[in-house]
C-alpha cells in the first residue's frame, strides 16, 4: 500500500502542537510494517527545513481563482525520518518562519485560506501526474480537509476522484470557516455540489472534508463520542458521519521518548534504575529553577488555550500555596498574553515554589518530564493528548480531567489498574483534590515509586494503534479492488 499524509505540520520539520507529533511519528511505524507513508506538508522558513537537503521532483503552476502560482514539490534526501518527506514550495505564501502566524506578535497570517487552499491544490495538482497514484489520501485537521471536496467535485482533479480519502480530526475546535467569497480559490467546480462546501453559512473547511471523505477518524474512542455531543457546531455532523467515523488512540514515538536514551538528558533511566534516575533528574530541574528539591515536582506543559485549561493553574496554584502546601510548581508553555502576565507575577510572588518558562523549548520540556513527580493536566477538551503518555512513560504521575484520551489513557488510582489520578469537574475543588491525593500517595514512597514503574511500563507506543490504522486503510483498499 502507498499512503500519502497530508498535513499543516510534522516534527520535527514544523510544529505546533500534538499534530505534529503524530504526523512525524506515526508513518515511521507504518513503514516499519510494510506499508509505505509519504508526509506532505507546506515549506515553511523554519530553521529545520532550512539546515535539509531537498531535490526537487516536480514544478508546476496552479491556478488560484484568477490568479495563478507556481510552486515546486521537493523531497528531502536523505530518508533518516524514517519514511519519505515532501515539501510544497509556494514561496509567497509559506516563506516565512510561523506555522500559522507570526512568531513574534502571534497575530495570525491573514491570508490563511490563500495559504492552505494553494498548499491543497498544489499537493493534487502534483498528484494528478504521477503514474502511480497514491492507494490512500490521509488529510488531517482542516487545513487539508478540502482535498476530498476538490478530488469529488473539481473537473480539474477528475483523475482522482475515485481515489480513497481519510480526514482525522486531530482537534475539531479548528475548523477554517471563511466567508463563502473564498470559494473563488477553488478550481472549477460541479456547481450543484456547492452546498458540500457550507455549514451554517459560512465555507467550513473541517465539514466539507467530513461530509466528502470516504473514513473519518479521531484521535481517541471517548473523543469521538464527545463530538457527537459538542464540537463548536459540527455535532449533528458527526452524528450523521458516524457510520464512518472511529477513535483510534494516538501513540508516542520510542525512539524520541525514551528516557534510557533521550538526547536531551544529562541522566538516563529504566524502570529498574528510576528512582536514582528521576532523583538525579529532578535535582537538576530544581537547580535551574532554585527549588528545594526534597519537594515534590507538579508541573503543566501546553499552550495557554481554552482547551488545556491552563487559566485553572493561577488560581489553582495559588490556592495551594497559600495553604502551605510543600510542593514546587512549574509552568512550561506559551498563549493567553494574560496569563503570561499573571504566571510573571506568581513567579515573583511565590519564589522559591512556582516557575514558569513562557516560551516554547522542547529540551526543557523533556527535562520537565524526566524530573517532576506528577503532570498536571486540566483540559476542557483534549482529543487525546500526548503529555499525559509522556509523562507515564518517564514516571512521572499524571493529573487529568477526565475527558477525551485523557479519559482513555489514565485511570484513576482508586479503580484496579490505576495509573494516576483523575477529576470531573473543571473546578478548583475537583482539581484541588486530585492534586492533594497525588501528593498523599507522595508521603508512602514505596507506594509511590511503586505507581512510577508501573506507569513506566504501560505500552503506549505506536505498536497497537498503527495496526488499528492499517486495518482501517484495507478496509478501503478492499473495497477499492474488490
Ligand atoms: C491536537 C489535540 C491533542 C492531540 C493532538 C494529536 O493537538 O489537541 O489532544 O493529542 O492533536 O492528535
């Protein structure tokens, strides 16, 4: 089989957030079993993309409404990722060093339908000529959501229509509504299927690649149900779809996070060696933030969005402190300029006990994991969410609510099977008191490695998922052939 990805982001070339994770993870292990993925995202200025060796395989010119581009298709060298690499090279549009926006203000681009509408064409518009066609189209997220619709309905693309298409939602709050005046990008289309391009009045990017591709899938089986309950407007959609939708749980890569070889730690560590591991870890992270290190760790990776919940931590933090309790806190993450400011003042105010790093560094994260006792995690929603597997997998605790992957992956300590601790509601009671029973636990050390290696040892890698999404592409490659 031969599958292309399509994507806004994969690591380590371009990343956001969790998507990237994936994208550059995932077809490692696809390929690893024999099924060849081939990732195709925009060229972005980024300092990754920047440092490779490309060779171009294809140039071409599209059309872009009235307009035209011209753009090239270029693949990277070597193969050392682990599966083929392809960047689209539209120069005006993706030259520059954000992903979404400005590095700097965080404004994001303006022209984010030109962006992702011409990377969409591009990607076809090479397609169409190679002999051999790709079996299956995996789209993920919205921002290339629109290649079932155009692969359909687009006379320009008709050489691909009977071609398979996937979209996952790797986040369905994101869905690339525009004005319906940005249909005019689109190549030529059947005119009678324009309705496939609206919901709720506006062109939705994320909806008409659900309403059009042939599989949908989500990134965990709980956040697959919640859609169909609240999805910013898509819930009657994903009701409708469900026929052919499913949750697949996301995995992490092994090789990158594996604490007995992680580049980015000064100490290694395995199940057998994890106490004198995390120990020599977490002394290492107190000293960069002048803790006691004979305090338990609690710390929050993310953005500062709606959805981590990170605007619960001020309070939350604050609350806990003030009540004497012994424990260091940290913060590593970039968003909510407000928040920034508060988690600024907290750091002056509690010195000594709370931390934070607004920026966005993928060695500290590393670190924050290796060397902290628990993880918090309060979402609102979370599709899956990696943190939480990245922290099992380093011994370090996690704290959730209890939704979405988060639900799926970390079960309470009370029930048989515990691997950590787990809240309903998004308050600061219910948060207040999980973090209270970890730190508990934290008392009886033996309970409390005890719970570290058995985290440790919990199988979230690829392995399991991959087979579920090889699964899902013969489906529709018996389908296609039979
Ligand atoms: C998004 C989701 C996150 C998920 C990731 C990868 O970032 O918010 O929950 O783990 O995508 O699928």
């Amino acid at each position: 089989m031969n599958i292309f990805y399509l994507s806004a982001e994969c690591y380590p070339a371009a990343k956001v957030g969790g998507l990237a994770d994936v994208v550059g993870s995932l077809p490692k292990y696809l390929c690893r079993q024999g099924v060849k993925t081939s990732v195709v995202i925009p060229k972005y200025r980024t300092d990754w993309i920047q440092d490779q060796p490309f060779e171009t395989v294809f140039s071409g010119e599209a059309p872009l409404g009235r307009d035209s581009f011209s753009f090239e298709v270029q693949k990277k060298q070597d193969d050392d990722l682990g599966f083929p690499f392809y960047v689209i090279d539209i120069p005006d549009r993706f030259d520059r060093p954000g992903i979404y926006g400005d590095l700097q203000s965080g404004a994001a681009y303006e022209d984010d339908a030109e962006r992702f509408f011409s990377f969409q064409i591009a990607v076809l518009e090479w397609i169409r000529s190679l002999a051999e066609k790709p079996d299956i189209f995996h789209c993920h997220d919205h921002h290339t959501a629109l290649i079932p619709f155009m692969m359909t309905q687009c006379h320009r693309f008709k050489s691909l229509q009977k071609l398979p298409t996937i979209v996952t939602v790797h986040n369905a709050e994101y869905q690339g509504r525009y004005s319906h005046d940005k249909q005019k990008f689109l190549p030529d289309f059947n005119e009678t299927k324009a309705g496939l391009l609206d919901w709720q009045g506006r062109l939705n990017c994320l909806a008409t690649g659900l309403k059009c591709c042939w599989k949908i899938s989500t990134v965990s089986p709980s956040y697959m149900k919640e859609l169909r309950q609240q999805s910013n407007g898509l819930e009657r959609l994903f009701v409708h779809e469900k026929q052919k939708s499913r949750g697949i749980l996301n995995g992490i890569d092994e090789s990158i996070w594996n604490p007995e070889t992680d580049a980015y730690l000064s100490h290694h560590y395995s199940v057998q060696t994890l106490e004198e591991g995390k120990h020599a870890n977490k002394k290492e992270l107190c000293n960069k933030f002048s803790f006691d290190a004979g305090r338990p760790v609690i710390s929050f990776i993310g953005r500062f969005v709606e959805q981590k919940g990170a605007d619960l931590l001020p309070d939350l933090f604050s609350m806990l402190i003030d009540k004497g309790t012994d424990a260091n806190f940290i913060i590593l993450g970039t968003g909510n300029p407000e928040l920034h400011k508060r988690f600024r003042r907290m750091s002056a105010e509690y010195i000594g006990f709370f931390d934070a790093s607004l920026n966005y560094n993928e060695k500290l994260a590393h670190q924050i994991y290796a060397g902290s006792d628990f993880m918090i995690m309060p979402s609102r929603f979370e599709p899956c969410g990696l943190n939480q597997l990245y922290a099992m997998r380093y011994g370090t605790i996690p704290i959730v609510r209890a939704v979405g992957g988060l639900k799926d992956t970390v079960v309470d300590i009370a029930k048989p099977n515990g691997s950590g601790f787990t809240f309903r509601d998004f308050t600061l009671e219910a948060a207040g008191q999980a973090v209270e029973r970890g730190l508990e636990l934290y008392q009886y050390k033996t309970k409390f490695y005890a719970l570290c290696q058995k985290i440790m040892k919990l199988d979230y890698s690829w392995n399991a998922s991959a087979q579920k999404y090889i699964e899902m592409y013969q489906q529709i490659n018996s389908k296609t052939h039979g």
